[in-house]
C-alpha cells in the first residue's frame, strides 16, 4: 500500500519575504520553537500573520504547510484518507499529516472556522506528547523534531458558538498581531503597493478613521492589506478616491450609508 510523501522542496520559502517586525514576535517565535511550543497568532484579519509565518519559515529554513480553515474541514481532510486509484489502496496524507513527518512549520489559519473534530488531531500535537493520532490507520505518528504548529485567529470575529475552547488555547504560546504604528504601516504600504510615502501616509490616515467606526457600524477598519491594494490601484494611475471606494470602502461593507460614511472619510484625506 503506497503513501503519498511530502516533496518538501515544494514549500520552502526560496526568497526572504519583506516582514517589518512590529515587536518581539521573532524572537518570541523563535523560542518557541526552539522549545517545541506550538504558537497562536491572534489578530485582525490583514495585519500581517500570513507574511510573517512565511517570514519565519524562510528564516528557520523550513518548509511551510499553510491551511486555510473553513467550516468544511474535518480531521480527516488534516490528517489523511484512504482513496482508491486504478484499483489500488492508497493512502493519502492530509497537510497536517504531511507537516509532521516532514518536520515543517504548520500553519492552520483561522482555526475556530474548522469542525470540532479537528480539536481532536491538534490538541496530543499541541502538547509535549507531539503526536498525530491517524485513526484510520490505527497509527500515532510521533512529530519530527523540527515540527512546529502554529494557529491564528482573530478575537473580534468570536460569537460564543465559536470561541478557542480554554483546553486549546492554553496549549499555545499566543502573539498578539494588530495593525501596525502608523510610520510603520506607511512605510510597509510605500513598499508593498509602490506608492509614493506621502500617499501611503494619507492611507494610513484613512485607515485609522475607518478603525474608529469598528463596532459602530463595520465590523472591521481598513486592514493593511486592503491599504496595500488601494496603493497599487492608485500606482496603476486609479484616481485615490476611486482606490479608496473600490479598494477599502466596497470591501469593508454592503451597507449603502456606511458606504457614503466611508467614501467620505476618503475624500476628506485625499
Ligand atoms: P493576515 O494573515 O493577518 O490576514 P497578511 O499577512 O496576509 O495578513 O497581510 C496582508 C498584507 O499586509 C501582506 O501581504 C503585506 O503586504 C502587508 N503586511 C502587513 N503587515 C506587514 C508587516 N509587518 N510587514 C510586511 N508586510 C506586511
């Protein structure tokens, strides 16, 4: 019965990705993961988790499994399954199954999207027994020494029915991400979108504007990343206005009024 293996050259970060550090979170990583502690990334959507781990995987000089949780995702689809080719049995490892043999970094974004089960596979990963229970193949499969886990989630997003339970989070070492400080942000957005710094300043402006509607009336502000497409928008010769309402404002909401609210607030910097 064949396995399907890693090719872990496959997800080496080849080139070091751009990460503006915005506290301790390298070295606090990096401890971590020298004392084999899986780590949660908590934070705002677009804030800059993603580019970090890869960031971390290219400085650690491992390969990084990432998964994009969703309310879909089972165990199984982590861990591996049974599937049947020209008539023979093959199994299959999942992401997470591959991460571990490989001893890669494993990063499963937004975990509380997952099913429940999925608690089933992380939580004796997440402790210092570091082993994936394969049900299915009645296996424990023991961690590479090199294998890390790493969680993110995003608190303000959290209704009680989909919470990080206390018996998982309190397995992880938890890094706290948020949007940058303001010279910060304008100097990743210069560089990300290639607009000017003075244009990226008045993005981060307007960002900061939309943050303070958060909770009356979006449910998130402006992240980095959308600050980073209006930028492009805006290099590609898109009036600023027009890069703010199509880039940031139609991405934000739906709702027509805090549409106008926020095309305001754009018109008011630019
Ligand atoms: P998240 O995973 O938190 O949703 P990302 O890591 O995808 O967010 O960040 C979105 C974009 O914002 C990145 O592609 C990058 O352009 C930019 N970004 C945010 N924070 C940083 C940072 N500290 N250093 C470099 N780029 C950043």
């Amino acid at each position: 019965m064949a396995v399907n293996t890693l090719k872990t050259e496959e997800y080496f970060v080849q080139e070091e990705p751009f990460y503006h550090p915005v506290s301790d979170e390298v070295t606090v990583f990096e401890a971590a993961y020298r004392n084999h502690l899986p780590v949660l990334l908590k934070g705002p959507t677009g804030c800059g988790k993603t580019r970090f781990m890869e960031y971390m995987a290219w400085r650690l000089q491992r390969p990084l499994i990432t998964v994009s949780c969703h309310d879909d995702l089972t165990a199984t689809d982590l861990v591996g399954r049974y599937l049947i080719k020209g008539g023979e049995t093959t199994w299959v490892d999942g992401p997470l199954a591959r991460a571990v043999r490989a001893g890669a970094i494993c990063y499963l974004d937004e975990i509380v999207e997952a099913r429940k089960d999925t608690m089933v596979v992380i939580h004796p990963l997440a402790d210092d027994r570091r082993v994936l229970p394969m049900e299915k193949r009645g296996e424990l499969i023991a961690a590479e020494d090199a294998f890390c886990l790493t969680i993110s989630y995003n608190p303000g997003y959290q209704s009680v029915l989909k919470d990080l339970k206390q018996s998982t989070r309190q397995r992880f070492v938890a890094l706290e991400f948020d949007y940058p400080g303001s010279d910060t942000e304008t100097g990743i957005v210069a560089r990300e979108s290639g607009v000017a710094p003075e244009v990226a300043a008045r993005l981060v402006k307007f960002a900061g504007m939309t943050r303070n509607l958060k909770g009356s009336g979006l449910e998130e502000g402006a992240s980095t990343r959308l600050l980073v497409h209006a930028g492009k928008l805006i290099v590609s010769g898109i009036d600023p206005v027009v890069a703010c309402r199509t880039g940031i404002a139609q991405a934000l909401t739906d709702d027509p009024e805090m549409i106008i609210a926020v095309n305001e607030l754009s018109s008011s910097v630019f």
